[in-house]
C-alpha cells in the first residue's frame, strides 16, 4: 500500500510538471490552461474505463456487437470512434488537432446527457506540438493501467495545484482536503440526500463518497448530490469531478444568497460547504423574509445591504436540515465573535442544542489566503444528554508542512481530531479500533524496515573496504615536504584519514548495534502478535513495549545518518580533492554506483536509491508511535476529557457567560509550549541541526582555505 502512494504521489508530480512546462511553452496563464488539462485528464479517463468495459464484454461471451446500454451497465461511457485516446494521436500530422480534440468532446456529450455543456472546447488556442506534447504525457503506460481512484487523485492534485496558482478567480473554487476531510470526518456522511450550496469544485461530494467506500459501500447508491453554483466555469470544473469518480450530481447555476433551487428546506441529511466569506453587498429587501432564515435579518446598513453575509449563509446551512440532519461548513473566524444582529442569531443557534462542534483551524490551510478560519459542526439529531453542550476543539497547534507557506493535516493528524469528537459522542470502540491500528502500524513499520537495514548494511559494508582500501593507498603515497603542491595535497590525505578513521568509527558501531535492533524488532514482532490490544490498558501496555523497539530503532538511525554523512565526505575529499579516480587501486564505476545508491539524495519513491528508500522507512516505526503517545497523553483513561489547549466540553451556561462565543480559543486555555507540534521529533531535528552545522564549518573551513591562499597570493 505504502509503496502504490508513493508512486501515485511521483505519478501526480511528474504529470503536473510535465504539465506545467508545457503551459510554460505555450505562453497560456494557468486560468487559461487549467480546464483544457482537467479535459485531458477527464478524456483519459473516459477511454480507460471504456478499454476496460471492452474486454469486460468480450469475456463475457457476447455474441451480438456491445452496445451503449453494455456500457452504461459497467459504469463506463460508450466513446463514439472520434472520441478515443488513440484515435487523436493517430491522426495526421496536418490534421487541426484542437479542433479533433473538440469534437471528440462534443461526441462524449452527445451520448451522456449529464456533461452536455460541460467539456471544454478551448482547445484551438493551443499549438498543435504544445497540444499533442499534452496528450502523449497522459498516454503512458502508468495512466493506461491507472484505475478511477487514481484518476480521481490526479484530477483532485491537478486542481488544488492550479488552485495555488491562483488559477479560476483567485483559487476560491477549490476547498483544501484537509478542510473537507475534517468536515467530512465529523459529519459522516453515510446515506441520505447531500446538499452544497456553494459547491465550487464539488469536494465535498467527492470526499463525502470516498468515506463511504471506505466503509465497502457504494456512494453512488447510498448518497444524492445535489448543489448550487453561481459560476457557470466552476460547475464544469465540478461535474467533470463527479464524472472522473464515477459520480453524478445535480447541480444548478444559482445564486444561493437568493435563490433555492432545490427546495430542500428541512429535507437534507447532510449540508456542507466553504462559502465566499464576509461579503457585504447582499440586498437586505430581496433576503428580508426569506424562510430559510429561521433567526431574523444579520445587520443590515444605510445603504439597505446586509453588512456581512456570514449568517445568512449560517441560517440556511441550518434550516435545510432535516430533522435528524448534520451540517459542516467553513467560515471566517470573525463570525464565532460577531457582535450586534449577528450575536443574537448566534444565541438563539446556541439555544436549540444544535451547535455540535466547533473547531478552530490554524493559517495558511488556503492557497490564496494566510488567515485562520473555523469549521461549524450543526446536529439536529443530537441525544439530550449533550444538548447542553458544544465541543470546543482548538486546532491551531495541529498540522504539518507542506511547503514554506502552505499547512495541511496528515492522515494521522485527521483521525485524531475525529477521535476527539468520537470520545465526546461516546463512541469509545472507534477510538480503540485507531490506537490499535497506530499499534499495529508501528509493528509493521518496524518488520518492513529489518530486511532494509541488511540491504544498507551489505551496501555501505562494500562502499566502505572501497574507502579503506583508499586509505591503505594514501598510506603508502610518500611525501616531500619542501614541495607546496605536495604540502596541499597532504593536508587533503591527512583530512581524508581523519575522516575516514571517525567513518570506521561508525560504521562498527553500526555493525555492533544492528544484530541488537533486529532481535528487537523480531522481540516485539512475536509480543504484538500474541497481545491483546483490545482495552484501553491493554493498548497503554503494548505502547510502552512498543516504545522500548522504537528507542532501539531512533538510536540506531542516528548511528545511520552519521555514517552515511562521513561516508559521503570521504567520498568527496577521494574524488574531488586526491584524484582517486585517475587512481590504480580505486574502482570508479563501483564506487560511483554505490554512492548513488547510499548517499545521493534523488527524488522520493527513486527505488534505485536505497538512502531514500531507507530515511523514509526508518522514521516510521517512530511516526506511529508518537500518534498513540499524542492520543494516550490526551485521554489516558480511553475516554473523553477536556484536555488544555485542545480541547472542552462547553456547557451552554458558560457559552452565554462569554457573549455567546463560539471561538474554541475562549475555553480550552494555552496549550503547553512543549506540546505544541505532535508530530515534531526532537531526535530528528537534531539530527539535521547536526547535519547542517558539519555541512557549514566545511564549508567555512574551504572558504577560510580560499582567503587564505588569496591573501598568499598578495603577499608574493
């Protein structure tokens, strides 16, 4: 399974810069180029599924020619001739490939009604080698063979990449997937009618359909979509995304502040959307009245213009749900603390028991916006016993990096806010089911990681008699100390011998504790597969044995990044500094192959770099750790508490106490400094601190060598 991700993630970004350069070449900006490549993934798709439905009938014993009908029954699209992938790169080179491509388009549309309106058909402002160039990088074999899950994750990376580029007005179409899985993960859309007023790409329907086949069930027979958009653009965008997975919606051009189109009005089971925040010139005559605003008006101005929509949109989130129905939306911070009209619709929200969840999310989950936002959590099915109360839950100390300026969740990190909510609502079996799979996981982790540490310790064992054997020659290499160019080249040998005898320091450290880990690993491998890890202590047990074969393991990585950073210097100083490979004695091909292999840092997922393969490995007996550590830290008895900083179980009469805020800040307190990241690992950063301090007094000490001889060089 780990090893399929990574090859979706490096399929996802080798096809988005292959993608990429060629918008580069064809002079287009990402708003012009992102619904031609979205088409281009849709249509590989469509010809995927459409050769799988072939061979499908073909076993099938058919004895008349396949029909549409023999299509539409394996959930494919019957492609008309001009529509096939092979058919367009077929054609003659003086054929007008745009125009084929818009036709093969058109035909899709013809024969399901669904997209009719939908595929774009801008392919003309494209020079045919940029358009075919496109087409053939989505012709590989990797894309032939990939399923529509996996077409469904490209589709998903393909727009939140050109969200960042701040592609389709500004981004604002696009939700970020940890936003939606939270949202998702806490509502849990399971059967029922689904509605997004403000659907932009359609994520919501998408992951909603995702939790339900996680569960082995059929989205598309459990759950209706149904959605309004105002942007005709970005409802392309979204049917095509229901197409890649499989999924079909109704979903309208509306505008939802005054128009409902649906009529679902306490008719849906579930209600979830990202709205465009604090909008302010809503008119407050056409909204006066309307029955989906159960609270009253939200302030409105001179100019008779509803000063912030914020709670409009928080009033008909609330009214089209059923009476069993759960909400999840996001919206502005501002709007937990809202003072005047919008205080008393909050109130009056916070009186009928129905506000569930609020979770505060921390900057730079946006592409296009650094602000914090906040997540609202509404059930109208909630048992009486919690009526009183709303779960506060403050995630700003909650995230991992993606790049310098963009935070997201882990997969991890969503399955313990969830935790949260599932304690709170009693649900005490799940969260037991999750730490005994961060258990099991870490046991895993460790097993896979064993046969690692042999190949490691087989491949540096050879790279290091190639060094030694250096070091025996250097040793034999007399000397004449009147000569300058000698006396350099002695310091280099000196630094090579220092270096390399620390090298051998730790390499037979290496060899000593590496027999020690894996009887560890083989230890805790046969505990694990005989405990009981069904109760809460019994899983506290197994992660203080867990911990003992992690120690082992973050001792021994340590050991690992050490030896292989003095390796590669010795490598350096051989080749670079002493000529090694104009030398008889040094096999440079061997020795070359083995430090890409071990030391030369290549993309994530190269299987031909076992340095990658290894780093990426050796963390993750640790990483399941540390989420078991961070949730039974949390909730020691395996039941809900209120725990500081993160969150509280907020009675009604405190809410009122605070001005009827909603902000989880208000009640859940400071979160210890030390505690603030759950996933930083002291041991790793000091490592790379480590690292990058050896990396720069070599480099400090080339460069006071440098002035040095300049300073020589004036002096003559």
């Amino acid at each position: 399974m780990g090893n399929q991700l990574a090859n979706i993630k490096r399929l996802e970004a080798d096809l988005w810069e292959t993608a990429d350069n060629l918008r580069a070449n064809s002079k287009l900006t990402s708003t012009e180029y992102c619904m031609p490549v979205l088409g281009i993934i849709f249509l590989r798709h469509a010809a995927n599924r459409f050769d799988t439905a072939t061979e499908e009938i073909k076993a099938s014993g058919l004895k008349r020619s396949p029909v549409k009908a023999d299509y539409v029954k394996r959930r494919a699209l019957f492609l008309p001739e001009e529509s096939r992938y092979g058919y367009l790169l077929d054609l003659p080179s003086d054929t007008d490939l745009g125009e084929a491509v818009n036709t093969a388009m058109d035909k899709i549309e013809e024969s399901f009604e669904p997209l009719a309106g939908v595929l774009p058909r801008e392919y003309g402002i494209f020079e045919r080698e940029v358009l075919e160039d496109l087409l053939r990088a989505f012709d590989s074999e990797a894309m032939k063979s990939a399923t529509g899950d996996v077409f469904g994750r490209i589709y998903e990376y393909f727009l939140m990449k050109f969200a960042m580029q701040g592609a389709q007005d500004n981004g604002e179409f696009f939700t970020p997937p940890s936003l939606v899985q939270t949202i998702v993960n806490i509502i849990e859309p399971t059967r029922g009618v689904v509605l997004d007023p403000a659907v932009g790409s359609a994520g919501m329907f998408v992951q909603s359909s995702h939790f339900v086949e996680a569960m082995g069930q059929d989205a598309a027979h459990n759950l209706t979509f149904y959605g309004q958009e105002k942007t005709a653009t970005t409802i392309r965008l979204a049917k095509m995304n229901l197409a890649v997975h499989g999924l079909e919606g109704d979903i309208v051009e509306a505008n939802s502040f005054y128009e409902d189109e649906h009529g679902l009005l306490g008719k849906a089971d579930y209600v979830m959307a990202n709205p465009p925040f604090n909008v302010d010139m809503v008119d407050a005559e056409k909204v006066k009245g309307d029955v989906r605003l159960p609270f009253g008006l939200p302030s409105v101005n001179k100019k008779k213009k509803v000063s912030n929509g914020n709670y409009l949109w928080i009033q008909y989130f609330y009214s089209y749900l059923s009476d069993k129905g759960r909400s999840g939306f996001v919206m502005a911070s501002s709007a937990s603390d809202a003072g005047g009209d919008d205080k008393l619709i909050r109130q009056q929200l916070v009186e009928t028991g129905h506000v569930d969840v609020m979770v505060t999310i921390g900057t730079n989950f946006f592409y296009t916006r650094t602000l914090p936002c906040m997540l609202w959590f509404f059930d109208k099915g909630k048992p009486k016993e919690r009526l009183d109360k709303v779960l506060m839950i403050d995630a700003r100390s909650i995230h991992r990096k993606v790049t310098r300026v963009i935070n997201d969740f882990s997969p991890e990190q969503l399955q313990n806010i969830a935790s949260i909510v599932w304690l709170h609502r009693g649900e005490t079996d799940r969260y037991l089911d999750l730490v005994r799979g961060y258990l099991l996981q870490a046991n895993d982790a460790a097993v896979e990681l064993s046969p690692l540490l042999n190949d490691f310790s087989d491949a540096m064992g050879e790279f290091y008699e190639h060094l030694d054997a250096w070091n025996d020659i250097l040793s034999e290499v007399p000397t004449n100390p009147d000569d300058s160019e000698e006396e350099a080249n002695t310091s280099d040998r000196d630094a090579y011998r220092d270096a390399f005898a620390e090298f051998a320091g730790h390499w037979h450290e290496f060899t000593e504790a590496l027999p020690n880990t894996q009887k560890a690993i083989d230890k805790h491998a046969k505990w694990i597969a005989k405990a009981k890890l069904k109760t809460n202590k019994q899983q506290i047990a197994a992660h203080e044995q867990t911990e003992v074969v992690v120690t082992d393991i973050k001792s021994l990585r340590k050991i690992v990044e050490q030896t292989t950073k003095l390796a590669s210097t010795c490598h350096d100083l051989a080749t670079k500094k002493l000529d090694a490979n104009k030398a008889e004695g040094w096999n440079s091909t061997e020795t070359r192959d083995l430090h890409k292999h071990l030391i030369r840092t290549l993309k994530v997922g190269d299987e031909n770099n076992l340095r990658v393969t290894l780093a990426a490995a050796i963390k993750q007996p640790s990483y399941f750790h540390r989420q078991v550590h961070w949730l039974q830290s949390k909730f020691p008895d395996g039941s809900y508490k209120d725990v500081e900083g993160i969150c509280k179980s907020t009675p009604r009469a405190e809410i009122e106490e605070n001005d009827w805020s909603l902000t989880p800040g208000r009640y859940v307190g400071v979160l210890p400094l030390l505690d603030e990241d759950p996933d930083f690992d002291f041991d790793d950063r000091m490592i790379q601190i480590h690292s990058q301090l050896q990396s720069l007094s070599a480099d400090a000490s080339e460069i006071m060598k440098s002035i040095s001889g300049n300073f020589d060089e004036l002096l003559r």
